[in-house]
C-alpha cells in the first residue's frame, strides 16, 4: 500500500492511534495532530503481519542529520517475530540515504523494550528522571548510521 493513498492514511491514522491508546502507559502520549503531522510528511509506517496492520512505528528528522524515534509498538501478538526489527531496519535505510548520522529514542527503564534496543544495536548513553510527568527513568539510546562513520574519514 502506497504511503500516500487516502486508504493507507486513513487505515495509518485509525491504527495507529487505536494502539496507542491501548499502550498509553509505555508509549505516553501524543495528540491526534502528531499523528496526521507525521503521515503528511510519510513518518509514519505501519508494519504488517498477514495482510494486516501489527505494529507502527513513528519518527521525526528534524534536522536531518538526527532520527527521532517518537513511538514504536507491536501489537502484543505480533511480537517476538521481527516486525519491530523490520521497522528498524527499514528506519536504518531511510537514515543511510538521507545521509543522517544517527538514530536516537528514548525509552522507559522499566519496559522489556529496552532489550530490543540494544538487540538491535543501540546503545543507552543516559539515564534520566527529567523531562517526563511520570517520575520514570527514561533511557535515552542512540545508533550511529554507516553515513556518520564515511564522514569521519
């Protein structure tokens, strides 16, 4: 499904915030407009397992040169079968060919998410307790691009 057909937008939009709803709690959370935000300028992608939605990720570059990782979720029974790491990967592509230097996110301490993270090559840099309305200790992660590395040569 193309991004920017009205079916995918509207099915994106519907999905999308549906999941979050239902992981508000590990996600926090984001107004509506974030989301039709994100869908105009094509950073937000669903994942599908079967034909259907299982997962969405959303992302912001607003330099460029940095990803920012808004949201990732998979829905409870899609997971532990790549989808989230095919989001990733596809996220690192788009990274490479905009010539970005990095991916980061923040995440939760508490969340068995922060095992996929460094599953896949990120790295905790931080730890903090600023900055968020719950008290959590937000991990903040980064992965270096191929492109950041060329650079430095």
């Amino acid at each position: 499904m193309k991004l920017d057909t009205i079916e995918y937008r509207e099915t994106a939009f519907k999905y999308a915030t549906s999941l979050a709803k239902k992981h508000t709690s590990e996600l926090g959370f984001l107004p509506f407009p974030a989301y039709e935000a994100a869908l105009d300028e094509n950073r937000l992608w669903l994942q599908y397992e079967n034909d259907e939605p299982c997962g969405y990720l959303l992302f912001g570059m607003p330099n460029r040169r940095v990803i920012h990782v808004t949201q990732t979720v998979i829905q409870t029974d899609a997971r532990r079968i790549k989808n989230a790491t095919q989001l990733i990967t596809n996220l690192k592509a788009v990274g490479a060919k905009h010539h970005a230097d990095r991916i980061v996110l923040r995440c939760a301490a508490d969340l068995d998410a922060n095992h996929f993270w460094i599953a896949n090559g990120f790295s905790m840099v931080r730890s903090t307790d600023e900055g968020n309305k719950r008290d959590r200790l937000i991990n903040l992660y980064v992965i270096d691009l191929p492109t950041a590395q060329k650079r430095l040569f």
